[in-house]
C-alpha cells in the first residue's frame, strides 16, 4: 500500500514523510529526490534550464514508475497536481493526505530558502499566495485525508496523520506499532 502525501512547498511532506514511514515500518521516498537522482543534478538548475513544462514531464514520469511500483510512504513535489495524469495516479494508486498550510506558516519555514525555484522571487509571500490559490482546490481533489500542519511537532502530526488513516480505515490500528520512536 502507498501513502502519499501532497501540499505545498514547506507543508512538511517530506520531515513528516520519514517519521510516518518509520513508524510504520515502511520505506520512504521523496519524489523530488527520485528526479534528481535521474537528471543527475539539482531540480532548480534543471528547471533553470529546461523550463517548469520539461520539469513537469520527467516528474509525471517519475509519479506514474512509483505509484505502479513502491509500497511506502512518498513525498511528492508541491506542483504534482498541477498535471491531471499525476492527480488521477496518486488518487487511484495510493492513499492521499493533503497536508494543509497556511501562505504565512509556510513563508516562516522558507523564508531563507534557495533550493526551491518557484520562491525565488522578490516577493515570495505573493508567490506562496499564488500558488495556494492556483493549487489547494487540486490539492482537495486529489486527496481521500486533509491534515492540517498548523503548529503541531512532527510527532504530533504523524500521529494524526495515522490516526487519520485508522479511523478511515486505511490502516488496521492493531498492525500500526505503538510504540513512540524515541529518536522522533
């Protein structure tokens, strides 16, 4: 079974993706580090070069190999749903939760941030507007659990984000380990 996890850049998909695998006993995979290793070089000198639709190609590529081959928790990039092929894959393929984030949480997380190339802009609030404009109702489509980041530690979100999965029926709470991480 796959869980993937979709929001915005900066939601925390990928911290909280790691801590969820572990706590299942599951493998991890950030998608956006699957296209690196690919392209063998950075997503932003990449998307420098080529442009945001090659970019867009070699992640639909990679979104439609690991939704018919991995069995963990992924981590996609914030504009997967962006293209149709990659929304109907993660939804008919896996387990979404869309972690939810408000522009101006998100902004106090990537404010220095200079890896990722829809932010580097002179206003990226603006831009992190925009883009929740443009991407939360494909978020919302895409998704079967909406969580909200908030303020919670990461503990604390895996936790309801499993909680979430058990109440909807998505994991079976007596095969989820109990047992808190120590190293979380």
């Amino acid at each position: 079974m796959l869980i993937s996890l979709i929001g915005l850049p900066g939601g925390g998909k990928t911290t909280a993706g790691r801590q969820l695998a572990r706590r299942l006993g599951r493998a991890f995979l950030d998608s956006d580090a699957v296209i690196e290793q690919q392209l063998g070089e950075s997503i932003r000198s990449f998307f420098e070069r080529e442009g945001e639709d090659r970019f867009r190609d070699v992640e639909q590529g990679v979104i439609e190999d690991l939704t018919a081959t991995f069995g963990g928790v992924l981590a996609t990039g914030g504009g997967v749903v962006l293209r149709w092929a990659n929304r109907e894959k993660l939804r008919a393929r896996s387990t979404v939760v869309y972690l939810t984030s408000t522009p101006e949480a998100l902004f106090k997380r990537l404010r220095h941030d200079t890896r990722r190339p829809l932010l580097q802009t002179s206003d990226p609030l603006a831009r992190l507007h925009e883009l929740h404009a443009e991407r939360d109702p494909l978020y919302r489509e895409t998704a079967h659990f909406q969580i909200a980041t908030g303020r919670p530690s990461i503990p604390t979100l895996v936790t309801t984000i499993l909680t979430q999965l058990e109440l909807g029926g998505v994991l079976d709470p007596f095969a989820v380990p109990s047992v808190v991480d120590p190293l979380v």
